[in-house]
C-alpha cells in the first residue's frame, strides 16, 4: 500500500525541491509515498487566472479566492477519499509525535497550504478536517508547516528509513524525544574528547537515549 499526499498551493515551487530530497525523494523511489503538488492557479478559470481579490470590509493584502481551492479539492475527492484534510493554520491545533504517528496511518492526505490571513474561510469551513499549527510563531504561508507535516509523517511509514535510522529508536521520555549526543572521527578534535565511554568499544554497555541532551 502506497500513502499518498496531495498539496494545494498558490506557491508550489516552494514545495519542490524539499520534497525531491533525501530521504523524501527514497520515499517516492521506494514506492512507499507519492506526493502531489497543486498549483492553485491551474484551477483558476477567469481569463486572467487571478486566485487572489481584496478582502470583504478591508484591511491591507489579498485573500486567496474560494473558487480555485473548490475547484481542486473536488476534483480530488471525486477520485479517492481522504482520512484527513489538513488545513494548516497558526490557529490551529499544536502538532507533536502523536498526532504524527496518527496521520502515519493514513492512506491518502490531503493538505490545503494557504496564507496566513490569506485564504476565504470558506474553504477551511468546507473541507479542514484537521486544522494544524507548528508552533505559536507566525509564518507567512502554509507550505513550510506543510513539509514538517510531510516530513514527519513519511519517516515513520515502513520501509522509508533503514534500520540504522530507524523511527523505533526514536526516544520518548516523559512525552519528550530526547537524544544522547552523538560523535564520529577523529576521537579528539581541537583537543574535545568524545566522551570515553563511547570510544572504548563496549557498545552493549551504552543505554543510549537514557540522558537527555535538551538545554531548556
Ligand atoms: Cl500552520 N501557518 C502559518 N502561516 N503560520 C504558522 C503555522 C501555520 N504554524 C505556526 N505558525
């Protein structure tokens, strides 16, 4: 069973190059996810393929219009259902390993990346399943808090990461992901020593994980 994850947007080039890179592009090789990209503006059927107007009871910017995003996300629930629509929005609701591991278990995602102050409500009312934010800062679009979604779900899908770097050895203390520092060669760089412990050879005696490395 192949995920697969469509992403509307106004600006898809954004989307294009963290989304063919690493171990985001093995995934696609690999068969274990296709992601598709949207360009908003392919579905805007005015003469001059304007997907933006000034906003009912002004204030400053433009707001993405309804039509376009209707006209695309249709087309796609025409074809296939979606466990989740994932509008992400500062507004929304604040996204952890949880509810990654949650949305890991889907089939087909849908994410709508519109602008923040920037999109008819209207399209969230109709379609949002899950309304997301990434953290209490504001961004100006929605296509980054997109990737960390993307990126944060298809690292847990079977067969993307090899077992070295598996998910399973992700660690979780308290709900927290905490990680012991790692170190590679040379054992002493500009006189800083990899710690001993890790150096003498004896891996079954390490208990990596066990001692947070956070510093707040
Ligand atoms: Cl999902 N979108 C925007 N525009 N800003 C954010 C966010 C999302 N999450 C945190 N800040």
């Amino acid at each position: 069973m192949t995920m697969r994850i469509d992403v509307i947007s106004a600006v898809p080039d954004s989307l294009t190059s963290p989304l063919n890179t690493s171990i985001l592009k093995r995934a696609q090789d690999r068969k274990k996810v296709e992601i598709y990209v949207h360009n908003l503006r392919d579905y805007a059927y005015d003469k001059h393929k304007q997907i933006d107007d000034k906003p009912f009871g002004g204030g400053p910017g433009m707001l993405l219009k309804p039509e376009p995003f209707f006209e695309c996300i249709e087309k796609l629930l025409d074809q296939r259902k979606y466990d989740h629509i994932i509008f992400p929005t500062p507004g929304g609701r604040f996204y952890d390993q949880k509810l990654a591991n949650k949305f890991s278990l889907a089939n087909n995602i849908m994410i709508i990346a519109g602008h923040y102050k920037g999109i008819d409500d209207r399209v969230r009312q109709k379609f949002a399943t899950d309304e997301i934010s990434i953290g209490n800062y504001v961004l100006t679009g929605g296509e980054i808090a997109a990737l960390v979604i993307i990126d944060s779900v298809v690292r847990l899908i079977p067969g993307v990461l090899n077992d070295s770097e598996s998910a399973l050895n992700d660690s979780l203390m308290d709900g927290d992901i905490i990680e012991a520092p790692y170190y590679t060669r040379p054992a002493v760089y500009r006189g800083m020593e990899v710690p001993e412990v890790l150096r003498s050879g004896n891996e079954k005696k390490l208990r990596r994980g066990k001692k947070s490395s956070r510093k707040f």
